[in-house]
C-alpha cells in the first residue's frame, strides 16, 4: 500500500473565497506573460452587478466566462492550501 491517509476536502466554496492577491502571487510566480497576469487581475476586478449597480470585489473569482476553464487549473495545485 502506497500511503496510509485518505484526505477528503469540501471545496464547493472554494473560488468564492479566494484572495485576491494571493492568488495573483502564485501566477505570477508560475506565469511570466505581463499581459496575461494584467488580464487575470482585471477578470478579478471586474465586480459583479446586482440590479444594475457594479460591486467590487476583493476575493473570491468570477463564475463562468471566457478564463474560467484555465483559473481552476492553475489554481488547484499545490498552493491552494496556502490560498
């Protein structure tokens, strides 16, 4: 038997969570491209509407969209724990 632990962990709240600069400090640490650091800022700093007025937000990441399929990917990695 490889191992001798079994870790199960809830992450349904996970990106509604997820610090901001942290997380942009684990990109930029993996991801040279300026352009696509300066992107991923703004997707974070985009804010969400709720009856027509834009609130910003300091954590957690937007919900769908155009970058969703890669932000889990590089996110979920071994420094999610310290997210």
């Amino acid at each position: 038997m490889a191992g001798k632990w079994v870790l199960e962990v809830d992450i349904r709240n996970f990106f509604d969570r997820v610090n901001h600069h942290r997380l942009m400090a684990q990109l930029a640490k993996r991801i040279t491209d300026k352009r696509v650091l300066r992107f991923t800022r703004a997707f974070l700093n985009a804010g969400v509407m709720e009856d027509g007025l834009v609130e910003a937000t300091y954590e957690g990441t937007p919900q769908g969209g155009s970058a969703m399929p890669r932000r889990p990917a590089k996110a979920m990695n071994s420094s999610t724990w310290i997210l």
